[in-house]
C-alpha cells in the first residue's frame, strides 16, 4: 500500500504553525516535517510547491504567520487542544483566502504588525507598563 498523501492542512501546521500530525507543537524545517511524515524532504518541497505553500510564495501574502505560530504554541502549551485544533483549521482557511491576494511585488515577510505606519511608537513592553 502506498503512503498517504501530506495534505496541504497538514504541510502548513506543520511548517508554518509547528504541529504535528497530532496537532501536538513541535518545530519542523522542511528536513523535519519530510522525515515526521516519511516521505523525502524533495517529494515534500515539490508538494509545498505545488500547494503554494513554500517560503518563498508564503512571504508575498499579506498574512501574519508569526503570530499564526505564536498563538498555536501558545495554546499548546496551555493545554488547550481543543482550542489548537480550531485555531488550525481557521487559520488555513484565513490563509487560504489571504493567498488569493499574493502579490509578488510586495513582501510581507518582515512586517512589523505592532508599526504599521510610519510614525507609530514601538510597543510597549512589561518594563514600560509601570510608568
């Protein structure tokens, strides 16, 4: 019989969330996610290709991943499963419709979504809640 196919819920938990197929956190590069799967990481980087979910596409969408990962790390390791496989499946389908608006021109990769305009102040951090 021949392995299961990684879907492409499965290849963005885990490259871009950090869950396994068990929704359980753990971080994954592209080595890692092919070997937790089984597969080659080449068949797995053909497959991100083909589902649009390489790097290289993810950074031209206007979606913040990285408080994506935090907020599944977050509620891991809070015990909260549940909360984590709803927040999954949301997420891939707010990022589903977010690519549709991929535009190679701009890249979001390194936005600071705490500044979004110019002029805006840095965010506050617990040292600064005292003053």
């Amino acid at each position: 019989m021949a392995p299961m196919r990684i879907t492409p819920f499965q290849v963005f938990c885990g490259y871009y969330l950090g869950l396994d197929k068990d929704l359980r956190y753990r971080f994954f590069n592209q080595g890692q996610l092919a070997a937790h799967y089984g597969m080659d990481p080449a068949e797995l980087r053909h497959l991100m290709e083909e589902y649009h979910l390489t790097p290289e596409i993810t950074r031209h969408v206007d979606y913040n991943m990285a408080k994506a990962h935090a907020t599944a790390q977050e509620l891991y390791d809070s015990g909260q499963k549940e909360e984590v496989a709803t927040f999954a499946r949301s997420t891939f389908e707010e990022f589903r419709q977010a690519l549709v608006r991929y535009d190679p021109t701009k890249d979001f990769e390194n936005v600071d979504y705490d500044r979004l305009f110019p002029g805006d102040p840095p965010p506050r951090t617990d040292d600064d809640a005292g003053d």
